[in-house]
C-alpha cells in the first residue's frame, strides 16, 4: 500500500455479519456455521486438514457447496461502494473471504483480505496459486483431494486457516490503517478473533473514533465512542449518508 494516507480517512473492519445479508452465514451468532455444525471449525484448522486426508476430502465438498459462489453484494457492501465514489479517503480491512466488496464496486487496492480469499487456491509445499474453479472442477471430476500440478503438494483455499498466522505484510498495513485513520467503524464482526479485532484498540489509542454495528457485545464495546446494535443494512448506509452530508 504506497500511497498517501493523508486526509481525513475512514477505516471500516468488515466480518461475517456484513455478509448475512447476502445470504453467507456467519460463524458465532445464534444460526453461526460453527453453532450448527460443530465439526465444521474442524475441516478449517490448519494441522487436522494437513495431517488427515479424509478432513480434506470434507473440506473439498464443503467449498463446493459454498453459498459465497452465488452471494451478491448487499446495501451494506454498496454503501462503502458510495463512500469511496464520494471522495472521502478510504480502506476497507475484510475479515470476510468472499470477495463481495470488489464485487460491489470497491476497488480492489483499498479492500485489504485479513484471512485471504475464497478464490484462490495455494500449494502448501510450493506456494503455486491457481483459480478455486480450477480445483473445483478437478473435484467435480473426480479427484476428491487434488493435489498440486506442478510439486503434488497438498493444496489448501488460499484463506487463513484456523493455526495459520496472518500474512504479515498485510496485517501491518492494517495497522497502519488503524494508526493513522480519523474515523474506525467496526461493523459486523465479534471482535474474538485477534489480531484483527485489536486493530479497534489500535484506532482508539491512536485518537480515532471508534463505532462499532454488531448484534451482540464484543470486547473491544468499551473503546467505542458510539456502539449501535441496529440491523447493518440499515446502519451502515446510514452513517454513510451523514458521512457524504
């Protein structure tokens, strides 16, 4: 990220619940993936899905049935599609895989991917990226854990796994982003994974305002200058719409 951050910046730290609304489940709330199935955190934790083949072959059919290929961005998503357009210096820091604030219109450079993308696929051995649709189909066709073309590595979705640290490069451009912004909304997220969620003590320590739009409480509450607990495809477009009066 090279370019100035000057200006009266706005950071906005998006997680799962910005993206229910598009039909995506979140992880923790009361219809969260990991509350309905348990099992599910398991094919994502990074040393049972390299140590265990059969976690691996679950994990394969559970991207394959992902609702994020057929997701739309929702008004939550096109309202920082406004804010952007409007003028007003921003950076989106996602803790959300599913690509649905480019897909809106932000533009990619000012939408950092804390725990990566859906998208893509690695190679754990090679570092080699190819197309998630390139994996799948090899899947569809009956490779039920495909390896990696070019070394036979075990391939992985180019996402943070559970036990996976974040790429640093990218964590600390979000920090720097929460150091020098003049406004922090925290919208959708619980705030329980860190270090993501201590980019809010960050902004508040730095002297942003810090709002946080979640259902329920999170840790961080106490730094807020403003919590609000409405619906966020209300609230987001709403604040946006005071931020471009």
């Amino acid at each position: 990220m090279a370019d100035n951050l000057s200006g009266p910046l706005v950071a906005v730290l998006t997680g799962a619940g910005v993206s229910t609304g598009s039909g995506i489940p979140d992880y923790r709330g009361p219809q969260g993936v990991w509350r309905r199935d348990p099992r599910a955190e398991r094919l994502v934790t990074y040393q049972n899905y390299m140590a265990d083949p059969e976690v691996r072959r679950a994990s394969w059919q559970m991207r394959r049935e992902s609702p994020v290929w057929r997701a739309e961005p929702n008004p939550a998503h096109r309202a920082l599609v406004d804010l952007e357009r409007s003028g007003r210096p921003l950076r989106i820091i996602t803790q959300n895989i599913d690509g649905l604030h480019q897909k809106a219109g932000s533009s990619p450079r000012k939408v950092l991917e804390l725990h990566g993308t859906a998208f893509e696929v690695v190679c754990t051995s090679c570092d080699d990226r190819t197309t998630m649709d390139e994996a799948l189909a090899r899947v569809e066709a009956g490779e039920p854990d495909p390896s990696c073309l070019r070394c036979s590595g075990v391939l992985k979705s180019a996402t943070v796994m559970f036990g996976q640290m974040l790429d640093q490069r990218t964590l600390s451009d979000a920090t720097r982003i929460a150091q020098a912004c003049h406004l922090f909304l925290a919208v959708g997220s619980s705030l329980l994974v860190e270090p993501a969620a201590s980019l809010c003590r960050i902004a508040a320590e730095s002297g942003a305002r810090l709002v946080i739009v979640n259902a329920d409480p999170t840790p961080y509450d106490q730094f807020a200058a403003e919590v609000i607990r409405e619906p966020i495809g209300t609230a987001l477009p709403r604040l946006v719409a005071g931020l471009m009066a």
